[in-house]
C-alpha cells in the first residue's frame, strides 16, 4: 500500500519538528518528567502524546512555520471523539502547555472547559480600571475605536459603529469617555492617536491587513479588540472578533458532524466569502475523519453523478444566496437527495423576504444572530431598531449585531478570561475567549418554516 503525498508531507513535518524537539532537549536517551506532563502510569491517547511535542516544539517556531505547527496540532487534537477529547483536557495538570489548545477544541464542539485557560502567555490586565460588578462588568475608562469612517469601507463600518453606540447607550452603569478614530489614513497612526489621546483600550481595525499589521508590532501600550483576524494570533493581553466564512464553515461542519453526516455534498459559487466557507467546512471534516464528497455549482443542472457516488451523500452543504439556493431545491429531490439533511451559511437569508417563494427552503439549517431571531436582553427588537436605522435593516443587521458584540467584550473580557464558564450571551451568539485571545462565537441556529426564518429548537442537540 503506498502512501498518499498528504500523508508523507505531514509526516515528514512530524518527523522534522520532532527532530527539533529532540535538538532542543539535549541528546540523553531516557528523558526525565517534564513539569506539567501526566505521570507514566496515566495513558493517554496517542494523538495527545503527539500533539503535547509539537506544542513544546513550536515554542521556539514563529510566523509561517508557527502556524503550520498549530494547524497539526489541531488536526491531531480533532481525531479524538468528544468523551476522549473532554477526559483528556481534564487530565491535564496546570501548566500543560497543550491545554489552552484543548481548550480551543472543545470551545468549537460547544463543550464545556474542565477549567479555565491557562494565562500564562496571554494576560489580560484591567487593573487600572475600576472594580467589577458583580456580573463581570468591567469597562475601561476611555475607549478608543478605529474604524474606516471615511473611504470605500465607511458603509460597511457604519452599521458596526452603530451597533457598537446602540450597546454603549443602552448601558444605565458607568461607561467610558469613546472617541472614534478614523483609520482611512492608515490604522498604526490611528491607533497611535488612541494611545496619545489617554485610551486605555481600543476596538478595531476592522480590515484584515491592518489587524495583522497592528499585532505584528508586538507587544502594544494599550491593549486592542480586533474586529477581524490577523496572520497571526493576538499578541498577550489582546483579542480577536470576527464574523469570518470561515467560522460559519466550521460551525457548520460541528453541526453535520454532531448529527452523523460524515459524506457532504457541498454546493457553492465563486464568490470569496462562499469558497473559504466551503474550505473550512472541508478541512473541519477531514479532521474528524468525515469528506467533502464534491463541490458542485450553484449552476449545476444535475446533481444525479454526485448523489450515486460509491458511500452516497448524508448532507448537503449550501454556501449560496437563498435566491440561488430556491432553484436547487427540486434539483437536489429529482437526485435523490431532497431527504438530507441541509445546512447553510448566513448568506442563504440574502435574496429571500417572500415567504410563498422562499417555502422552498424550509427545513434547511443557517446560522443566525440571537438578536435577530429571539432578541438580546437589554437591547430593543431587531425589528424596531431596523424601523429607525437604516444600518440595522437587511444584510447590515448581522454587522450592526456585531457592533452590539464589540462593546459586550469590551465590557466583559476580564470576565471571559478569567472564569472557566466565561460566557457571554451576545447579540451575534454565545461569545468565549480561548486561551490565545481569540473570540469563539457559536451562533445561533435557524431554519425556514412555512416561507419564514423561525429559530432551530434542537440546534444545541450533538
């Protein structure tokens, strides 16, 4: 049997890293304990084993190479079922270098922590502002925001802002001095502004190049919420937010998985946004030991070929607009395939308002906003907002929500670092904080019911 050229790359990165590993820890052939690893008499699974050396290898790694090490780690930590997965974080002792990326895992399974992260690399620090409230509440005293309030990107950062200001006021306790900074100029000089102004914590950029550049400055005065991800992760006492595809991708595939679909038919387009959902979804399954069976058009005539495939199809995977998504419906029973289960990304709400057209996609999975399905504690109705702003109508909405989040986490983030059940109910959907400083969203479920968007009851079910 010969091996796959996937396999003999991830190998021989294996074998190089831990050849690296080796060189780091001198040349003696029986290794003492290291402080932090489980005693000999504990077995563990082998990918843990595996995944704890590549974390202490990739220590001394960065960039390019840090990245691909943390991609193997993951892939390894996603071969374990949930009940492996849980017992093996649990097991870890304090310190275990693994255990924030175990952590990260069952964050995306929507599984509970044994504990909280470890916060030994990544701090976050509000001593200068004033005590907590008893919920966790605790704002800075002057906030900074870096958006592009001018420039091509002003209409896509007006609904943030004004979601972001919606929150803020809602607010009856204390709330910071805010100052919006415009970041059409360039985001390290608008940031820099922040800092000179006497913020002592700063929302933004929104872009994903000028998030990068920001955390690649390193160690930063003030510390920033980013509203996108970077190349890399969020330097100490940082964090990222983000409505990428490639969450919706992941938590689709979580979804699928949780339900037993293991063979995914995935039907997508050419558009950005729809091609890293399907890559996600793609790279989450395979990990998991499921597959991507196709990638078919949105234009496909007959998806006959893709359903009498050997293994079949157990789902179908939608990264479409709802008015592309209503023209395969009855190509996909005419295939055999009407009775999968059927799960999409939020785009599949874009195109759709006409409930005698849209009947067609009812029973289908999408991920949503909490507040624009069942609403968000302290906040007015998407509905009577939307009636006021037009930057909380339509497809802005999910981006007005986001804004509402960027404030909760601003307010909360101590709170979500420190505690093990650290959670936030917001208005883009339940917000954590793993142990490298990056927001886990897991969002809300809907489906289509008689033409119209009505919430998944059983969506938390896996």
């Amino acid at each position: 049997m010969t091996t796959s050229a996937t396999s003999r790359r991830r190998l021989h990165r294996i074998c190089a890293i831990a050849v690296l590993a080796a060189a780091l820890g001198g040349c003696a052939t029986t290794a003492p304990q290291q402080a932090g690893e489980p005693p000999a008499s504990v077995r563990e699974p082998q990918q843990i084993d595996e995944a704890r050396a590549l974390v202490r290898a990739g220590e001394q790694l960065s960039g390019a190479a840090r990245n691909a090490n943390d991609a193997e780690v993951e892939r390894l930590l996603s071969q374990l079922d949930n009940a492996a997965l849980a017992r093996a974080a649990a097991a870890m002792p304090e310190g275990d270098p693994l255990y924030n990326y175990a952590g990260r895992a069952l964050l995306r399974r929507g599984l509970a922590l044994p504990r909280p992260f470890d916060r030994a690399a990544w701090k976050f620090d509000a001593g200068n502002r004033p005590a907590a409230d008893r919920d966790g509440y605790r704002p800075p005293v002057r906030l900074g925001v870096l958006l592009p309030l001018t420039g091509e990107l002003a209409v896509a950062a007006a609904p943030v802002r004004d979601g972001l200001l919606a929150a803020y006021y809602s607010e009856q306790r204390r709330r910071p001095e805010i100052t919006f900074y415009d970041t059409a100029g360039g985001a390290m000089g608008a940031y820099d502004r922040a800092v000179a102004a006497g913020s002592d914590f700063v929302i933004g950029p929104l872009g994903r190049e000028e998030v990068s550049a920001v955390f690649q400055r390193g160690n930063l005065p003030v510390p920033v919420l980013a509203l996108n991800r970077g190349t890399v992760n969020p330097p100490a006492g940082n964090a990222s937010f983000s409505l990428s595809p490639e969450d919706e991708g992941l938590a689709a595939a979580e979804y699928l998985l949780a339900r037993g679909a293991r063979r995914v038919l995935a039907i997508g387009g050419a558009d950005d946004t729809q091609r890293r959902a399907i890559a996600a979804l793609r790279e989450r399954l395979t990990e998991r030991g499921g597959t991507v069976t196709d990638v078919a058009s949105g234009s496909t005539e007959d998806f006959a070929p893709f359903a009498q495939k050997e293994g079949g199809i157990d789902a179908v995977f939608l990264a479409t607009r709802g008015s592309t998504a209503r023209t395969l419906m009855p190509k996909l029973a005419l295939a055999g395939l009407g009775d999968r289960p059927r799960v999409a990304t939020s785009q599949l709400q874009s195109g759709t308002g006409k409930a005698e057209q849209d009947r067609v996609l009812d029973g289908i999975a999408f991920p949503t906003e909490p507040w624009t399905t069942r609403g968000v504690r302290g906040l007015p109705s998407a509905g009577s907002v939307g009636q006021r702003l037009p930057s909380a109508r339509g497809p802005a909405a999910r981006l007005f929500a986001f804004g509402v989040d960027a404030w909760l986490l601003t307010a909360y983030l101590e709170h979500l670092a420190l505690a093990s059940d650290g959670r936030v109910e917001g208005a883009t959907g339940v917000l954590r904080v793993d142990g490298f400083g990056n927001v886990q969203r897991t969002p809300a479920w809907s489906t289509f019911s008689g033409g119209n968007p009505v919430p998944l009851s059983d969506a938390g079910r896996g």
